[in-house]
C-alpha cells in the first residue's frame, strides 16, 4: 500500500486535506468522489525510505561491496535460500546505506514478479550491463550461482588492478602536492623576511637575486589573475571535453602521453580480455558482449576500437581478425585470441591474457615509479637550492 496527500472541496466548498492509503492513484480518486469530495490534488508522498535513499543517491557503491553482495548471494542461494531472503539477509548486514535500500527495493521487486536483472537495471549505477547481461544469462540458463561467483571474482579482480594503479599514483600526487606546499611556505614565511633584510642591503644585488626576486614579485602581484587564467583555463577545459570533439582529444592526448598512455592501453586490453572472457563464459553472446565492452570505457578510442571489431563480427570475420584489421589491439592480445578460437577454449584463454597484461601493467607501474621518484627528488632539491641560493648570495657577497 501506498500514502497519498490528497487535496479536495467538499459539498460545502470547503477546503479537505489529508493523507489516504490505497494500491494507485485512480482508487484515491475513485474513493473522494464516493465521499461527494471534487479532487483537486492527489499525489504520492515519499516514503521515508525512499525520501533516506533520495539523499544517499550520490554515494558511490565499490567494487569490493559488488564483490561481496555476489559471493554471499551465490552462497546463499547455493545452501537454498530464496533470493528475497538472501538480499534481504545481506542488506541488513552491509554499512553502505544507499546500497541497503536498493537491495531491499530489488527484493520487493522480484516478491512482486519481476526478474532479478530487469530490478538490477533501474539502478544502472550500481549494475552495470554487463552485471545485468550476466545474471540475465543466469536466470535463463538456470546457471545463476554459477554466474553469481564470476561476477564476485571478475569485480575483486577489477578492484586489484584499480588498487594498484591508484597507489602508484599516490606518491608521485603526495610529492607534487609537497613541492607545492613548500613554495607557498617559502613565498609566504621565508622570502618576506629576506625582503626586510634586503632593503637594508647599500650594495646591488646579485643578478641571479634580481632575477628571482623579479619572478616572486610578478608572482605576488599577479597571484589573483594567475589563479582567475588557471581556473578558466580549467572550466573550459572541462566544458571542452563534454563535446564530441573535445572528449576525442583528450581521449587521444591521454594514450599519447610517454608510458602513462601505454599503462592506459595496457590496462584497458587486461580488462577487456577479462570483461570478454567473463560474458563468454556466462552465456553472453559475442556480439552482446561487445556492445557492453564499449559502453564501459569512457576513453572515445577505445569505445570505437570495440565497435568497429563488433562490425567485422558482424561482416563474418573471427574476432582475432576483426580485432587486426581495426589496428588498435596489440598483437599479442590477437595471437592470443586467435589461438582460443581455433582451440575452442576462448573464455580460458581470454583470462591468460589479461593475466599477461595485468602483470605487464604491473611491471609498467613500477617502471615509471623508479624514474618518477628520483626526478621528483631532485626537483624538490632543485628548489630548496634555488631559494637559498637566492637569498644568501647577498650575504655572501657582503663578506666578501
């Protein structure tokens, strides 16, 4: 049952305000007009839950609470638990609000009739299509645990690639984030009290003092305009990339990016090989895989290398020769495919490969890490010397 507000005049004309339960909107009306009431606003109020899950709609749910709610549901439904009681059993059980509330919503849903893919659907953030493709294919299969357990290991599996690479970025971020932290200190605490120092100084500075002194006073002056060019430069910037032809070029400006662009790559084909070889293996068909492979990157290259490789599909070729004649898959991700087809083992081999890439992703990572590390060293140390040298050359030259 449901709460209406309703709002109606009465035989009197006098003004009726309430709150009524009924099933729909048109057995409220049906209802006031018994009573001789003239409806004149019916509306269904929020429940609390929903009005709860409206304000928690923004909160991200991770891979590894995915991950978890299809282990436990598998296992659940493995030891003969209805699905309603098993979703009901894990929402009562996981800290994530907004996530509680879906999970409860879907178990209403699929008391009430509906399939437990077509309730995932409605919440797209949550559940991806290929989430959605592969319980479809479970629940027509009759395979759903089976389906169940690959998605759990498909997103733990997702959740580690993303793991690393976030901390191989974390400390390039943490020292770029120190370097910025000095300079301000030192613009801000140390130069000024040299400033005072200097005024006293009879002598001409040092040319190299002149010339930094030159820049902190362009910088100083100038601090507002500089930060108001930076943060238009960044609007448009974004403004930019939500066109067709801005997302295009920051898409290629990304892959052209020395090693950072070959990570991306790399780690886009581990993904696809693993996304590939979990629809496959799920009862996905191969041209149903390939639309939801292009709708989980947002990088524009990537998303056309899956479709055109889906039209040769189409036109009859494999899918290795179709993955070549778009000249965007490496070779070995090709041979690699090649030899699944012709083996009959695809799904097996597809995870072999993003195996293979996953390390090479890896071993990228730490690659960039040890010759990011000493440059960022030696452009902290770079500065500091700069700054000191600047400001003690004065002093220097007075002893002399």
């Amino acid at each position: 049952m449901k709460t209406f507000e309703y709002i109606a005049w009465d035989a009197q004309g006098s003004c009726r305000e309430g709150l009524r339960q009924a099933s729909t909107q048109d057995e409220i009306l049906s209802v006031l007009r018994e009573e001789n009431l003239t409806p004149v606003s019916v509306r269904e109020r929020a429940s609390e839950t929903a009005s709860k899950a409206a304000r928690l709609r923004g909160r991200k749910i991770k891979s590894q609470e995915l991950s978890s709610f299809c282990w436990q549901l598998g296992t659940m439904i493995t030891g003969g638990l209805p699905i309603t009681a098993a979703m009901e059993t894990i929402a009562s059980e996981i800290s994530n609000r907004y996530f509680e509330y879906i999970l409860k919503d879907i178990s209403e849903r699929i008391q009430q009739g509906q399939p437990l893919f077509e309730a995932m659907r409605d919440y797209p953030k949550a559940f991806n299509k290929l989430c959605c493709a592969m319980i479809q294919a479970g629940e027509t299969g009759g395979t759903l645990t089976v389906c169940l357990q690959r998605l759990a290991e498909y997103y733990e599996n997702r959740d580690k690639l993303v793991r690393k690479v976030r901390g191989a970025m974390a400390y390039p971020i943490f020292v770029v984030a120190f370097i910025i932290g000095i300079v301000i200190a030192l613009m801000t605490l140390i130069i000024p009290r040299f400033l005072v120092l200097f005024s006293q100084f009879k002598g001409q500075l040092p040319a190299f003092t002149r010339g930094f002194m030159g820049v902190y006073y362009f910088l100083t002056n100038n601090a507002f305009y500089i930060l108001l060019a930076i943060g238009l430069l960044g609007t448009t910037a974004v403004l930019f990339a939500r066109t067709p032809k801005g997302a295009r070029f920051f898409s290629l400006a990304s892959l052209k990016t020395p090693l950072i662009g070959k990570i991306k790559k790399m780690a886009f084909v581990a993904q696809f090989s693993r996304t590939l070889s979990t629809l496959l293996s799920s009862g996905v068909s191969v041209l149903d895989a390939f639309v939801i492979l292009a709708g989980m990157t947002s990088n524009e290259y990537f998303h056309d290398g899956v479709l055109k490789t889906r039209e040769r599909i189409i036109e009859g070729l494999s899918i290795a020769k179709s993955m070549e004649t778009t000249g965007f898959f490496p070779n070995v991700a090709i041979k690699m495919i090649q030899i699944g087809e012709q083996s009959g083992s695809l799904s097996s081999v597809l995870e072999k490969t993003s195996q293979y890439y996953e390390k090479r992703v890896e071993s990228m990572i730490s690659t960039m890490l040890s010759l990011l590390e000493p440059l960022l060293i030696i452009t902290v140390g770079a500065i500091v010397l700069m700054v000191v040298l600047a400001m003690y050359l004065p002093i220097f030259s007075m002893q002399a």
